[in-house]
C-alpha cells in the first residue's frame, strides 16, 4: 500500500508525541520526526499550519510554556501574526504533535493526538 509521507513535528520528551509516536509505528506506518528544540519550527511548516488549523488550535495555553510568560505577552497573542511571532520565539507553545499526512490527505494537517481520528488519517 502506498501512503503519503507523513511528517510528525514536535519534542521528542513529551508524552503525545511519544505516544503519536508510537501509533504510528504500530500501524507500520512510515515517518519523518522533526524536533522542534533541535530543528527549530519550519517557518514555512508554520504557514501552512496557521490557515488551515488556526491559531488558537495551535497555540497550547495549558501547557507550562504558555503559563510562564507573562500576562502582557499572552494578551498580545490575538491573531496569526502575534500567534506566528510568539510560536516562533518559544516553539514550546505548540501544541503537539503537529502532523503533516501529505498532500494526499484530508484533512492534511493535524494537532494533537487521538487515537480514534488517526486511524481515519492513515488509511
């Protein structure tokens, strides 16, 4: 079966992108990992990810990354472009994983992981 390059972003040490991870390779699925605290965020990744996810999708406010900055910057947070500067200082923020399925899918683009939307994904 032939299925489209799929791309997981994230950190490696966090528990959802262990566990994407680890489904993926269950399903015997092929993956490319990109390590946001090694690789940095794709700027381009990133602009892909805004439209078709949305900021407020993309940006983990309940994480500790999020909690630790300060009242002034995450109120500043309102939109792509302040979402976009901010994910690009601390790729921390990100919820993850962030999974590019290819160009083949749909929906290309994912946050998060279930088990459940995944398996319509990989098909």
């Amino acid at each position: 079966m032939n299925h489209p390059k799929i791309t997981v972003y994230g950190i490696p040490n966090c528990d959802t992108v262990k566990k994407a991870r680890q489904w993926l390779t269950e399903q015997g699925l092929a993956f490319d990992f990109h390590d946001f605290k090694k690789q940095g965020v794709p700027e381009a990744g990133l602009d892909a990810w805004l439209p078709a996810l949305g900021w407020d999708k993309l940006v983990n406010r309940q994480g500790t990354t999020w909690r630790k900055l300060n009242a002034a910057l995450q109120a500043s947070v309102q939109d792509d472009a302040s979402a976009r500067a901010l994910m690009l200082q601390q790729p921390s923020v990100i919820k993850r994983p962030v999974v590019d399925w290819g160009p083949q899918a749909q929906p290309r683009f994912t946050v998060g992981f279930k088990a459940e939307t995944w398996a319509q994904q990989g098909r």
